[in-house]
C-alpha cells in the first residue's frame, strides 16, 4: 500500500511512504502511479520490513548510483505517529490459536462503557468508538496498514487501541516498532502448520511475543507457556491465578464468582455473561483482568460492564432458538472440542469442513473430534479453493470410524438444509468454521455464501409452507 502523507526523515521532506514492492518496480520501469502521478523515487519513502528485505537488498546492490530512500521498519513510529498524541494511546494486543476475536472485543466493550476512547482493530475490520472504519481484513494487516490505523487511532486521541496479533504477523514482523502496553495470551494448540510446518515453531512463535519488557497477561491453564513471570500476571479456571474463579455455572450463559488478588489488593466480584461455554469463560477472564491491569478500575465496576456485551457476530452466534441452531467460527479441532462441551448434555449435530490449501494435519483431528462429541455428523466444504473438495473431506474421514453417523455432502448448503431437515427439537445444530464470513472460495472465485442465511432462508420457507 502507499499512504500519501508529508514525512520529515533524516532531515529531508517525502510525499509518500510504502512497504509495496510492486510500486518501487513501477516507478523504476518509468512508470506513473494511478491516483499517485506526483510520487517518483524521490519523493518516496520505502520502508524495509522482513516480507521485502530481500527485494531491497538486490535493489540496492543493483542501482547504487541512483538516490533511493529507506527507511527501517522499526523507525515508523518516529516518523508516522504524532509522539504527543502516540503515548497517550496505549496499545493492546492479544495472540492465542482460539478466542483472539472475542477477547479482543470484551475488551473493548468494557473500555466504552467504562467511558475511554478505543479503537479495535482484528478480524472483523477496525472500529472505533462503537463506529466501523475499516471492513474485514487480515487478523493482523500488513506493517504499513496498521500503522495507518494506529494513525486515525492516536489522531482522535483513542485512550487504547486494542489489536488481534496473529501467528503470522509474530512471524512476519508486521508488529515491528509497536510498544503494548498489555500483551495477552489466550491459549497455545495447533493452528497454521501449512505456515509454521510444526506444532514446536507454532509454539516457539506464539511465546516469542513475550519476550522482552513489558506487561503480560497469560492463562495460567495453558501448558506451553514459556515466558518470564516477572512482569506477568495470570488469570485461570483450574489454577489459581491474579484473577481465578471461586464457583462458576454455564447452563445459561456465564455466571460465576470470581477474585482478584494482586500483592495485597484482594476484590471479588460477579460476572453475567451473555456468552456460552467454558472457552468463552477463559475469554471473559482475560478480558476483565486486561481492563483491571489497564484502568485499576474497581472489580466489580469492570464485572458490571461486561453485562452490556452481546458477543460477537459468528462467534457462538443463535441463529434459531427452537430447535437450537449455532454457527461458529470454529476451525480446529480444540476450537471444536470447546464448542461441544458448552453442550455435553445435550444431542449434538455438526456440519464442518477444512479449508483447502491450509494445513492438512488438522482434517483427521478435526474428524476425530467430531466423532467423540457429536451423535449426528454432517461433512461437506469449506473455503477449498483449489483443492478437490472430496480430497478434504477424505483427509477429515481418515481420522473416523466411518461406520458411525457420518453424512457426506459436499454442497455446505444441501449439507446445512440436511441437517435442518434430520434435526429434532431437542437437538442442538452446530455449524462450524465460517462464524461470519458472507462467502465460500471455490477454486480462485470468492462466491456469496453465508451460514445464517442458509439457516434463516430454511426457517422461513418452512413457515411460509405452513401458511
């Protein structure tokens, strides 16, 4: 991307900044920038980040005679970020392979209604004091673009900015130069083996965030958890931690007693919480301990705001109330394993696919995980971009017992009318793996397709048939 702003760097004056290596191409093939004729190499600042070091270094050896302007990745904020206004807006990320979302947002909420100025930036786009800015984008967007974001943030003097950090941008250094205030982590399991080829540097990346100075906010449950406790503070259901849980219950939604002990500051509190499944509780932990450390604020005034929060859109969303329908983000198999046990108790049905192109290791274990929980099981596609669909739903099946209850449909919406048609009252219908995504990627065509629509348009043909 190109962001057209008057920079001073090293004295000298630029008209714009990139990251993009296809535009320094352009220009050096003499060519003008659509919307940007004015920017030449002159007056174009570059900036040297991991993803476009290697296309830099040849660039410099292969033009030496010609003035070219870098600048390194971690010198953005000196020159991007107004200083005055950049520290008063305090920086939040969280990073974890399940609840980055839903943190993030509980966080977020409980700031606004607490009466600060935030900004949220993540999966679902950037938002900013209860209004959207951005659409949905990458988890984490590329250096530049949240560098951009941080920019509107600080300029109308958001108290914080709260972040999803994913595992690729730890990787890809597309955090470099931010200062957090907190860093969170929810939890450590499998995720983007496609990316980080084994479940060691998925970890090795997810801790590397710790590192250094600085406060942290960690689950004291999760095993691989390798990070200095000096600065850290941790929050649990099964251990005790800064903040714990004393009783809890999870029949309908969250409601539990929890204690906050910090050198000799001991608080309790109750939360309410709109929000189903022991995940959702970790996530509901974090985001209350985070706005503590953040705001000193008291217990239980934090707990309070937390009851205004609605969830978030495709994220243990109802989508029908009777018989029960669920669609959920849930793409792995600890992502579904905590989705089903917020339903131990009841007759489950599931559809879910795997994501083409993406890590394989995870189908036989997303199929395992399935058949442990669910009495009724329904697999079909999901996003397979250039895969064969049946290649995909093959890998998840290897890891079943395929003399259980398994429906093959590779169509996601015969598979969801399907289930809707096989489903009782007193079952539970889960759809996984898109949450709220609004299309389906076959081959390279990104098409419209949404989950709850499907349920919806069902619900509604079947009472427009009754009429």
């Amino acid at each position: 991307m190109i962001i057209a702003k008057n920079i001073k760097y090293k004295d000298k004056f630029y008209s714009a900044i990139t990251d993009d290596t296809r535009v320094v191409s352009a220009l050096l093939a003499g060519e003008s920038l659509e919307g940007y004729e004015n920017i030449n190499l002159e007056s174009l600042l570059l900036v040297k980040c991991k993803q476009n070091a290697s296309f830099v270094v040849k660039l410099e050896d292969s033009i030496k005679s010609q003035k070219f302007n870098i600048i390194e990745s971690y010198e953005l904020p000196n020159v991007l970020l107004d200083k005055a206004n950049a520290q008063k807006t305090r920086i939040v990320g969280i990073t974890g392979t399940n609840g980055k979302t839903t943190t993030a947002a509980i966080i977020y909420s409980i700031l606004l209604d607490l009466g600060y100025k935030v900004a949220l930036l993540g999966t679902r786009g950037l938002f900013m004091n209860d209004k959207q800015i951005k659409p949905k984008g990458l988890t984490t967007p590329s250096l530049l673009e949240l560098y951009e974001d941080l920019c509107i943030a600080t300029q109308e003097e958001c108290d914080f900015f709260v972040m999803e950090v994913s595992s690729h941008a730890i990787a890809q250094e597309r955090i470099a130069g931010l200062t957090f205030a907190l860093k969170i982590l929810t939890n450590i399991t499998s995720d983007h083996l496609d990316y980080h080829k084994s479940i060691d540097e998925y970890r090795r990346v997810k801790n590397s965030f710790f590192e250094g100075e600085g406060l942290k906010l960690l689950n004291v449950d999760e095993p691989y958890i390798r990070c200095s406790d000096r600065e850290a503070f941790f929050y649990g259901v099964e251990k005790k931690g800064h903040l714990s849980v004393s009783a809890y219950a999870l029949e309908s939604g969250i409601d539990a007693h929890i204690l906050w002990k910090f050198k000799e500051e001991v608080e309790q509190g109750t939360i309410i919480a709109h929000l189903y499944g022991k995940h959702n509780l970790y996530n509901v932990l974090a985001g209350i301990a985070a706005v503590k450390i953040l705001t000193n604020k008291p217990l239980e005034s934090v707990a309070t705001a937390l009851e205004n929060f609605g969830g978030v859109s495709g994220r243990m969303e109802v989508v029908h109330t009777s018989p029960l329908v669920i669609v959920d983000f849930a793409h792995t198999h600890d992502g579904m394993q905590q989705i089903f046990e917020s339903f131990r108790h009841q007759k489950v049905a599931v559809v879910f696919g795997a994501g083409g192109d993406r890590d394989k290791s995870k189908r036989p274990k997303m199929g395992e995980c399935a058949q442990k929980f669910a009495d009724k099981i329904y697999i079909t596609s999901d996003n397979p971009r250039t895969e064969s669909p049946q290649s995909i739903i093959n890998d998840i099946l290897s890891g079943m017992d395929t003399n259980g209850n398994i429906c093959i449909e590779s169509n996601r919406e015969k598979a969801i009318y399907k289930a809707l048609d096989e489903l009782k009252n007193d079952e539970v219908l889960l759809i996984l793996g898109k949450g709220d995504e609004d299309y389906q990627i076959i081959g390279t065509q990104k098409i419209h397709f949404d989950d709850r629509e499907v349920v919806r348009a069902y619900f509604a043909n079947r009472q427009d048939k009754k009429l």
